[in-house]
C-alpha cells in the first residue's frame, strides 16, 4: 500500500463540500429536502454532483443514462450540464421516489432532458439495446440496486461509445467491500466485491476507483 495522505474527518469534507460544489439553487433544495428524507442516505454528495457535471462536460456528452434515480439529484445535476439537446434516459421503478423529482427538474427548466422510464432498468436497457442503440451513448450513471450492478455495468458498457464514461456510485460501501463478507451473507457486498475484483482484468475499460462520496468507479469504453 503508498503512503496515506489524507484523513478524510468532518472538517476536511466540509471543506471539500464548500469549495468545490456549485450548486444551481434547485439542486441545493433538492439536496436540502432529500436530507429529511427516511432514506437520504441514497442521494449522491454534492461533489460527487460537481464531479458528474464536470465529467458530462469532458466527455461533451449529450446522451446520457440513469440506472438508479431516487429524488432526482445525480439527473438534475447532470442535465444542468447537458447541453440544450441533451437527454438522460432516467431508469427506476419507484413513482413515488421521483414524483418528488419533478417539480425540481421543472422548476431549473431540464425537465425536457430528461425521460424518465419506470420500470426495471435491466429490461430497459435490454429495449434500447434490442433496438439497436449499441454505442449511442456518451455517459451512464449507475447508482441503484446493487445486486445488479453486474448486469448494469454489462448492459451500460454495450450502450457507451468508444470513448464513452460510466459512472458507478458505492463501490466502496462504507469501507465492506474490504472486509470479508461474514457469515450472515451480505449479498449487496459480496456483489460489489465481485465487480470490483473483475474489473481491473477488464480489457474493455479504462478505469480509476475514487475515494469520494461511498466509492465511485469511474470506466471509460475503450
Ligand atoms: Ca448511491
């Protein structure tokens, strides 16, 4: 292992948070209302936020996927970067969820980017790849069950162009996916940890694992 430089404790993420997120006024009041949602702890961090913004600019993206969209934040984000003709294909399965999305989406005027498609990303994914949209997209974010990460990394990397970034949120997982799974089983670790062994013998990829936010997994389709 190289030498740690960094402990990560509230005052240095704090400052992290104000001195690199910009937030458009209505990601900050989405982030705000999410914060007293029961299941929070889903929504991405603000410069994991400014990190996907700046990485839809990089890659000059203008199709985009969701795997995984909750209240809308990583979607609001990214189609605030998007230019005007850009479009997020938005998976979920929860109405509920991102009915509170909207009014956000609508209010920062993207609403128009985004198509958001309610039912199991697999089999949407699945549709737009047995319609021939192999490689027609520039950018995916997945941030959803993790069970299925396998099958979205697999479905996403077929979508990319060459050339085309995947973002994967969690892939540290509060720091379990470097502990053995224990007895119990842990199936959304042990699913981590099997996707991220594989992935450094991916040929396919380019890759980069960032310590930021719970893990973020950055692979680029060669
Ligand atoms: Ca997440």
């Amino acid at each position: 292992m190289s030498r740690r430089t960094l402990q990560l404790d509230d005052a240095l993420l704090g400052y992290v948070q104000t001195h690199t997120a910009r937030e458009h006024p209505e990601l900050a009041r989405l982030r705000e209302f999410t914060a007293t949602h029961p299941r929070a702890g889903m929504q991405i961090a603000p410069e994991q936020g400014a990190l996907l913004q700046l990485l839809v600019r990089l890659t000059g993206a203008r199709r985009t996927i969701e795997v995984g969209v909750f209240t809308g934040y990583s979607a609001l984000a990214v189609a605030l970067a998007l230019p005007a003709d850009g479009r997020i294909l938005a998976c979920d399965v929860s109405d509920e969820f991102t009915a509170l999305a909207r009014p956000y989406w609508e209010r920062a005027g993207v609403a128009g980017k985004i198509e958001l498609v309610l039912a199991p990303a697999l089999a949407t994914l699945d549709a737009r790849l047995a319609a021939g949209a192999a490689g027609q997209y520039d950018f995916a974010f997945i941030d959803a069950d993790k069970s299925n990460y396998d099958g979205y990394y697999e479905r996403c990397l077929a979508l990319l162009r060459p050339g085309g970034l995947m973002a994967i949120d969690n892939t540290l997982w509060s720091g379990r996916v470097a502990r053995p799974v224990d007895a119990r089983g842990d199936a959304d670790t042990a699913a981590l940890q099997r996707l991220n062994a594989r992935l450094p013998d991916d040929p396919r990829i380019d890759l980069a694992l960032l310590p930021i936010g719970d893990g973020l997994t950055l692979a680029r389709r060669r």
